[in-house]
C-alpha cells in the first residue's frame, strides 16, 4: 500500500512511503510514527502527532482501524506537548 505523507503546517512537504502487504496486519501507528521519525528530525515523538481525515490518530491502534487506504494522504505535524498532558 503507498501512501503520501504530508508535512504540516505551511512547509507542505510531501513524502511517498510504502507500506508492504505484508505488514498491514499489524501497522501501528506507533510504528508509522517510528517510520516518520528516521527523517532525522530534531523533534521527539511524543511531539509528533498524526492525523487521517481530520482525526488524530493513537499510536497504539492499526492504521487499517482507521480505514486508511492505498493512495491516502497522512498528515503528520509536530506539536510540544504541554506539560500535565500525557502522550497519546
């Protein structure tokens, strides 16, 4: 499955990844996150925060809970977390 990763807000980045079949079963988005991480970005996770269609989505669900299809677009953006607010 392909899917096209979107950086936001304002830089627009636009990024393909594929997903193998294979993995689908059992794709986190915890383990979409650690995908999105090895770009070498100065942030943390916990920072980071995906969303599909207007939903933010929780790490510890499947991307195919979410329905997300090949040829969706994901929109990942990066966001402190404020202290007395846990993780997702």
């Amino acid at each position: 499955m392909k899917v096209l990763l979107e950086l936001q807000p304002g830089k627009k980045v636009q990024l393909p990844l594929e997903i193998p079949d294979e993995e689908l079963p059992t794709y986190t988005v915890a383990v979409l996150k650690a995908r999105i991480m090895e770009l070498n970005t100065p942030k943390t996770a916990d920072e980071l925060h995906v969303v599909h269609k207007s939903s933010i989505l929780e790490d510890k669900k499947l991307l195919s809970e979410y329905n997300v299809q090949d040829g969706d677009t994901i929109k990942f953006l990066f966001a402190p977390v404020l202290k007395g607010q846990g993780g997702q």
